[in-house]
C-alpha cells in the first residue's frame, strides 16, 4: 500500500486518479483550494473514504505552499507519490500577491516549490514517485524560454508552452539530482473538468458543442498517472503524451543549460 499525495486531487482527473487509487488499495491525501469540494469528495469514496484525506490549501502564493507543506510535513512521515494535477486556465493579464502570472505560479511554480518542501518525506519511500499533469507539450518542443518567468504583459498563445516545459525540466532536474526519485509529465488530454469555468465564454461555448466529439474521459486522462504511480517497470525521466496508452511514453532529453537556468530561477523566487 502506498501513500499517494494529490495536489488538485478535489476535482476532474486528479479525483478520478484518487478514486483509481483507492480502487487498488492505495491511501491517498487530497489537496485542493475549496473545503466543500475537499469534504465533497472524501464522501464520494464510499467504503473506501477511511484511506482517504484532505488538506485544503492555496496553492498559487509562495505562503499558501510553505503552509501546505508544514501541515503535510507535521501529519505524514513518508509520501510515496506526489500527483500534480493542479492548473488554471487564464488568458488575462494578472498577477499574485507575489507579483506572479497566475497560470505560471499554478501551473509550474507550485509544482517546483511544494515538492522541493516534501523532499524530506518522499526520500523515505522505496521509488518516491513525482507526476506533473500538463497540456500536450512534447519535450522535444523549441519554445523560446526567454520570457520565464517574468512573462510580462503575459499572452497565452505565446506563453503556455513556456509555462508547462519548465514541468519537464524540473522532472529532469529531479531525476539528476535526487537518487532513486522517478518524475514524468503526463498530458491531461481534453477532458472536461472545472479548468473550464474560468475560460472565456468562446471556449465555454466550443467545449460544450464539441465537447461529445474531442473530449477525452476524465478516466482516460487519469490512467496514465494511475499506472505511473502503482508500477515500476518505466525509466525516467518520461512523458506520457498519449492519454490512456501508459506503454507509449518519450524519454525526456533537455538541453542542461536552459534546465539549470529554470532551476536558478525556480530556487530564488521560491527559496526552496
């Protein structure tokens, strides 16, 4: 039985995964931002609901991670697996109280600095595992990098891919770094989950007629994470591209001079 934290696990395919989980005799600790949700989805596990638990937390401010970390830190003594499936989806100009774009601080920053914090537990466990759930993004992509991580006068269509490749570095990072540590980036595909809510109401409208035909299920676009995390049998690090189909993964191979620039930058925003 392993201990399986899943950051963004109150919802859409981090939920599925949870429930998964579960299913194979897992214990699983949900993180998400609303309370309800969180309580929501703890009753929805049925008899399997005495292995499952929730923290709420904000994780798109350096202080809202520093706080997740330390509860999870005080409650756990080892994390076997740390899913996340957190993410927004904004297209407009806005920054955090840190001075951050938010889909930058949620979709990549977060990632880095709460599993930089939980490093102590996850070296406790046999293979500690770390999966990032991003949009399809090959690691073979050239976007430019140069806007990371100011983005300034942030464009989506310009600077998503910038965004979610720094996943694929840190999961390099991390593979060089920490011995024994596997990491991989999984596309989410199109499922449709509550990202969708904040999207503008052209997208909404796409989704909802297009939807039936394009959209992948959130059980297709969780069970790549699901595999990644329950069997040992893949090298790392790895990305999965195509949602439900574990045995087609790409290797992830970077230039180390641009990963270890995103980790210099990483490290001083956050501290971790």
């Amino acid at each position: 039985m392993k201990t399986i934290l899943i950051a963004g696990g109150n919802s859409g395919i981090g939920l599925q995964a949870a429930r998964d989980l579960l299913a194979d005799g897992h214990r699983v600790v949900l993180m998400g931002r609303d309370p309800r949700k969180g309580e929501a989805a703890l009753a929805s596990f049925g008899n399997h609901a005495d292995r499952a638990s929730f923290v709420a937390a904000d994780l798109s401010t350096h202080d809202g991670v520093r706080d997740a970390a330390r509860r999870i830190l005080d409650r756990h003594d080892g994390i076997d697996a740390l899913v996340h499936s957190t993410g927004v989806l904004t297209l407009q100009e806005s920054r955090t109280t840190d001075g951050l774009h938010p889909f930058f601080a949620v979709n990549y920053l977060s990632r880095y600095h709460l599993t930089q914090l939980l490093l102590p537990v996850l070296r406790q466990a046999e293979r500690p595992v770390v999966v990032m759930m991003t949009a399809a993004i090959p690691p073979t992509d050239d976007t430019d990098l140069a806007r990371f991580p100011e983005f300034t006068a942030f464009n989506f269509g310009r600077d998503r891919k910038a965004v979610q490749l720094g996943n694929h570095h840190y999961a390099a990072h991390l593979t060089g770094t920490e011995p024994g540590l596997a990491a991989a980036v999984v596309n989410a595909g199109a499922a449709k989950t509550d990202i969708m809510r904040i999207a503008p109401w052209y997208m909404r409208a796409g989704t909802k007629i297009l939807g039936p035909l394009i959209f992948d299920s959130v059980e297709t676009s969780a069970h790549n994470v699901v595999e990644a995390v329950g069997r040992d049998d893949w090298q790392t690090p790895v990305y999965w591209g195509k949602p439900g189909r574990f045995e087609q993964r790409t290797p992830i191979v970077l230039d180390t001079t641009d990963t270890r620039r995103l980790m210099d930058v990483s490290r001083t925003l956050t501290g971790a």
